[in-house]
C-alpha cells in the first residue's frame, strides 16, 4: 500500500510521530482544534492520531490539559547506535564543488538554539548547549527538490552564518573553518509532507517524502552536523553501488532531464 493510500488518520499519526521525534512540540502538541485546522480533517480523524500516538508511549494525554510529548525509546540503530553501517565520504567534497551548480539554494532561516535533547544525542552535546540550526530549500530548474535542516555546534558554525550557506555546500564550509571530515551515518525512510513541507516543496499535505539523516563526524570521530533531508521523490533518486568490504560509490540524480547529472550532497 502506498503512502498516498493510508487512512487520514494514519498519515497524521506519521507527521506527527516524525515531528515528535525531532523534539518538534517541547512545549506541547497543537491543540486538536489546531490539529483539524492544519491537516483539514474532522476531529475524530485528529483524535484517532493522537490514539495511536498515545499506545505507542509517544504523547501523554490529559484531560484540561495539553497534550505532553514523551520522550521516544532508545534504539541500537540510532545516530549513536551500531545497527546501521557507516557512509564513507571518500571523493565527496570534491564532487560538491563540481556538482553545486546543478541546483540552487534558498536559505529559509538560520539561528542559534538550544540543543534539544535529539540534537544533543545525536552531537554528543550537552542540552541546551548551543548549536546552529539553518533551514533550506534546494531547487533545479523543475522547482523545489529538498527542504533540508543541519544542525551544527556553535563552536563550529560561528565561522560561518546566512551569507555563507547561501553560496556554498555546508561540508564545504565545515572544511573552511577547520574540520577534517571524516565518516557519515546515514538512514534513509519515507515521511509524509505536513503543510509547512507541502508549502516548500510546492507538494499536497500528506504527499511522500524520501527522508535522510545524516550524522557527519570528523577524522577523529566526533560529530560535526546532524541533517535531515526531506526530498521529493519525482525528482530525486539515490544510487548506491555495494561490495562485500561496505559502500563503495554513492550517487544522487535530479529528475529526467537532468538524470545524467549528480546533485549534491548538503
């Protein structure tokens, strides 16, 4: 069953629950009046997504009161686990110079926050240490084809802020500013667009996403980035060639009129 097939109230449950896993709603859920207005469903479907929420250990609900999130179960497979294999970045600097003018970027915000408790996880940070957050939307000329979100330690990013990310791959920036790059963690799943994606991505709510986190380290294994990538699916493909020793090539094609070109990692 695709994504696009799922019950309403499934695919809210699966907006939700991914936000909720990015430290989304410290302060609480959006209340379910909030929730129906967003997703422009009935109440029952918001309460049916909030249930499930609720079984699953991820949210507290309460009468009177807002709706708590609870923080989600360690997993082995996480940024911090050994369930995954590790990307290797052999070449991949190189190639972002080369492929960077195949796409353009708009930069949709940039600050300094708090570390969240995924985040701090993740850089193996203190919480509410500091850190930088930038938000950006990459397009060919089709339209929009990623919304993508880094976080970098406040040590690292002050070198380089709005300006910068504009102009250059943040890999290339963390090298500029004296980070040897070493390895990468990378998942990669599907999501589902909530209204703020849909928006950037010129998408329908509820339209799969290709979803990819990505935790850079440094040549002495210590986190420099955390990404989480979202991508339209008609315009982005991954291709991975494998051998028995691991990873051994990687690539990224836009859509069909630029499938002979390879599209940057961020």
């Amino acid at each position: 069953m695709s994504l696009m097939h799922l019950p309403k109230y499934h695919q809210i449950y699966l907006v939700l629950r991914e936000q909720l896993h990015e430290g989304h709603f410290a302060q609480g859920l959006p209340g379910e009046l909030a929730l129906m207005a967003q997703f422009d469903v009935a109440r029952v479907t918001v309460r049916r997504a909030l249930e499930q929420l609720a079984r699953e250990g991820l949210i507290a609900r309460n009468p009177g009161r807002r709706t708590r999130a609870l923080a989600p179960p360690a997993s082995s497979d996480g940024p911090n686990g050994h369930g995954m294999e590790s990307a290797h970045l052999h070449g991949l600097l190189e190639n972002l110079v080369t492929m960077g003018l195949h796409t353009s970027v708009n930069v949709i915000e940039v600050a300094t926050i708090t570390a969240s408790t995924p985040v701090a996880q993740a850089l193996q940070l203190q919480l509410g240490d500091p850190v930088q957050k930038a938000v950006r939307v990459r397009s060919t000329r089709e339209g929009p084809l990623s919304h993508i979100t880094t976080y970098v330690p406040d040590s690292i990013a002050r070198r380089f802020g709005r300006r910068e990310l504009s102009k250059k791959p943040i890999l290339v920036l963390l090298e500029e500013s004296g980070v040897k790059v070493g390895r990468a963690h990378q998942t990669i799943s599907a999501r589902l667009a909530d209204n703020t994606l849909a928006q950037h991505l010129d998408m329908s709510v509820g339209a799969a996403l290709l979803a990819v986190r990505r935790l850079i380290y440094d040549a002495d294994g210590q986190p420099v980035q955390w990404l989480h990538g979202l991508y339209r699916p008609d315009r982005y493909t991954y291709e991975m060639q494998l051998s028995r020793m691991g990873s051994i090539d990687a690539k990224v094609w836009t859509s069909q009129d630029m499938s002979a070109r390879p599209v940057q990692f961020n």
